[in-house]
C-alpha cells in the first residue's frame, strides 16, 4: 500500500510537461540553432558593427509562435488548474515546501487567475520552476 500523499492535482502532469517544453524553448529561442548550446562571439568590425548574422525575424517569429501557444493554453485552464500551475512554480522556486500545497494553492486560488499567463511567462525560469515543482511533489 502506498502512502498517501499530501497533494492531489487537478491539472494533468503531463500537461504540465508540455508547458515545460514550451517554456524551455521560448527560453532558449535565439539560441536553439546552436547544436552545442554554447554562447557565441559577436565579432565586430572597426567602426564598431556587429557582423554576426541571424535570420532574427525567422528565430523571433518561432518564439513568438511558442509563447502565443503557451499564453493560450494557461489561459484555457480553469481556475484551479491555473492555480496549481501557479503553486507549482512557486514550490519549484523554493517559496513552499511539498507539504506547504494546499497552502500554496489556497494562496495562488486568491490570487486569481485573470494574469496568470502573464505572470508566468515574465519568468525567465518558468520551465526549470514547474519541472522542479513536480520533482518536488513527486508527479
């Protein structure tokens, strides 16, 4: 028998899987040409030109692309999916514990969701934020 766990969530955590992908490569958008991932030199000429060149509209517009899908699906959520989704960012950011959910969810439930995909999507780290989330809570 197992134990039985603090947490039960309303959105599917496959779902949030998807969002993860999504958030991870809005984050990474500019540089998801580069095979190893590296940081690049950008050379510049003597008057002080940068030569580098990028096709910025193509890698720009994918981006966008990316974060329209992901605005659009956060804003499907009802309202205590996207409150879970809020309480897991802030477990993966450390602000609760995994036995601090239900706190965390009330919390995020009075919030309101009318933001959230603004909210979310202003983090840098959303990807890595809901991944450890769920690592935390062990979904």
């Amino acid at each position: 028998m197992q134990p039985e766990k603090e947490w039960d969530l309303s959105i599917d955590p496959d779902t949030v899987r998807l969002f993860i992908l999504k958030a991870k490569a809005i984050s990474a958008g500019v540089n998801e040409d580069y095979e190893d991932g590296g940081d690049r030199e950008v050379e510049f000429d003597g008057n002080g030109h940068d030569t580098h060149q990028h096709d910025g509209l193509a890698e720009e517009e994918s981006e966008n692309l990316t974060e329209i899908e992901l605005r659009e699906l956060i804003n499907d959520l009802n309202v205590d999916e996207a409150a879970e989704l809020v309480a897991l960012v802030w477990l993966g950011r450390g602000d609760y514990e995994a036995g601090e959910w239900q706190e965390a969810v009330s919390e995020a439930l009075q919030r309101g969701n009318k933001r959230t995909a603004k909210y979310l999507l202003g983090m840098p780290l959303l990807g890595d934020y809901l991944e450890s989330g769920l690592d935390a809570l062990g979904a």
